[in-house]
C-alpha cells in the first residue's frame, strides 16, 4: 500500500464540510461512471440443483436481513420475533424458486435449457443485492494530469491526501484491471458455505475489478457502509490545482489552521521542461500576508502614490503658464 491515498476533488460545500468535520463518503457504486463497475457476470460451473441452493440460500439470507432491520427500527425483539423472519426467508426462498420454475416453462424461451438460464440470471442479481456496500474511493498519486482533469474540477479543486491507520488496513483493497467479468457460481456457493477464502476471491470479483483503461487511475477502494461516516483515515495533507484560487487555498487553510493534527498544504506547479507535474509546498505566512483584504484600503495607497507623481496636483492647486 502507498504510504499516502488520495482523493480528487472539487471545491464545494460537500469538500468543506468533510475536511472539517473530518468525515468520508461512502458512494453506491451503481452511481459509478463506468455502467460496468461492480456489475460482473455469473460464470454457472456446477449444475442446476447447486444453483437452486445458491439462490434459495442468497433469497432466505436477503429476507431475513430485510426484517431484522425492519424489527430493529420498530424495536421488535424477542425468540417469536427471530422465529417468524426465519420462517418468513425460508417462504420467500421456495416462492422464488416456484417462480422462476414456472417462468421457465415460458414458451417464448428458445433456448435449449430454459431453467438453467434463468437460475444464472436470478443467482446473479441477487449476488449484486447482497453487495450494499459503499465505496470511497482513492488513488496512489497526487500528481496525475488526468484526475486533475476529470475529478479535480479542471485543475480548480483540490486533492486530499491521508494515510492509512493500521485499524483500517484490511478495508482499504487494491483494485484490478482488466482480465474476465466472470464470477464463478462455484465460489459463491464456497462461500456461503463458510469459505474464507472463497469470500474473499468473490468479494474481489464483484468490488474490485475494472475495465483495463482505468488503470492510469491506480485506485485503491475503502469498503464500508453507505453514505456520510467519520473517516477512519489520518488527513495528512492538501494539494491545491494549477488554477485553484487563492481565496480558495486561504478558505481551506484557515479552516484547518486550529486542527488538533497538523496537515500539509502543497500547490501543484508546471515542469518547464516536461508535461509532468510536481507538488510544492505552500508558504501558509505568505498566503496569510494578503488574505483577507479590504479594496477600500487600497485607496490610501493610491493618493500616496498619486502625489509621490503630482504633489502639487494632489495638493489641489493649479499648475500652469502665466
């Protein structure tokens, strides 16, 4: 792993708040850019009475998940409770499978075993469903022209770097580029029956893997739940775009200058020689020099100015000949 992780950024209120309060955002990766992230294909290597108890299985264990949320928002406890969500997935799973028996005999299937495609098809989305999770993802450089472009507002937003504590090493995976879609029906049906390994190897399949033209991104991705969490990484430093404001840079600055933890402020400036780009650091007093202003002092230094050239003007008399 990298000794730092960075996330792109544009400068908003969003950006704002999660650098002052510290916090992380957990995307639903459906919201992805790329349609094909977290949306790979089921690989059915094991006949059907296998898939029938892989679908049977993911069906029951989504059920009782539903309700057991459901109980816990409406505080409903107890051994009764717990006994009627098990039978409740338990219905749910012979329903389901009564149903796609029955959509199989559909006529309109001209394929030779219409059963088998539909139990691919249903494992596969329920696999999806299982997979709630959310992602924040980050990147290994900070100095890379392209995210600057596509996620750093054009060079106008900035980029946020953290280090990786220890107690958040194993949420933070490495993303993979390129290579086959599939997951195999057989590993999935590994792990439901306990396979740590097998879980793993599915959970890279439907988490961590992309198209091979993203791979200039270098991402690693955090798991965890959905939406807004306090962040469970160390913010170590910023580096402002090529054409991020000053009033931008004093704005971010300020608004960490009373953090417990110190963090670096860099800027990201131009290779003469090369199309590279390099971070530098800031010098925070002289940023803090010039900012913030008021255009009305500035009128002092005008007049100064003005009769340093025209005392006499200035002075109000006349000049002239005669």
């Amino acid at each position: 792993m990298p000794r730092r992780l960075y996330k792109y950024r544009n400068f908003s209120n969003r950006t704002l708040s999660m650098l002052i309060d510290d916090t992380v955002y957990f995307a639903d990766p459906t919201t992805f850019n790329d349609p094909l992230d977290t949306k790979p294909a089921l690989a059915a290597d094991i006949d059907n009475a296998a898939l029938e108890t892989i679908l049977a299985r993911l069906i029951e264990d989504r059920t009782v998940a539903e309700m057991s949320a459901a109980a816990k928002t409406l505080r409903y406890r107890g051994p009764k409770t717990l006994d009627h969500i098990a039978r409740h997935g338990r219905k749910a799973a012979q329903r389901g499978l009564a149903d796609l028996r029955y959509n199989a005999t559909d006529p309109e299937y001209e394929i030779e075993d219409p059963e088998r495609f539909l139990l691919g098809y249903y494992v596969q989305e329920e696999l999806l469903r299982r997979y709630d999770k959310g992602v924040f993802s980050l990147v290994a450089r900070a100095t890379c022209p392209l995210m600057w472009s596509h996620y750093g507002d054009q060079h106008r937003g900035l980029c946020i770097g953290y280090s990786v504590p220890p107690a958040a090493t194993s949420n933070v995976r490495k993303m993979r580029y390129g290579g086959s879609r599939l997951v195999q029906a057989s590993a999935v049906a590994a792990m439901l029956g306990g396979d740590d390994a097998a879980r793993r190897r599915v959970d890279d399949d439907v988490l961590l893997r992309k198209a091979k033209p993203w791979i200039y991104e270098r991402e690693w991705r955090l798991i965890g739940s959905r939406g807004e969490q306090n962040s469970p990484l160390e913010l170590e430093e910023i580096v402002f775009g090529m054409r991020c404001a000053t009033a931008v840079k004093y704005s971010v600055v300020q608004a960490l200058a009373q953090r417990s933890r110190a963090v670096g402020f860099f800027e990201i400036r131009e290779q003469r020689d090369s199309f590279a780009l390099a971070r530098h650091r800031i010098d925070i007093s002289e940023l803090a020099s010039s900012r913030p202003r008021r255009c009305r002092d500035m009128d002092g230094v005008f007049d100064a100015f003005a009769a340093e050239i025209d005392p006499v003007k200035s002075s109000g008399g006349e000049t002239g000949e005669g």
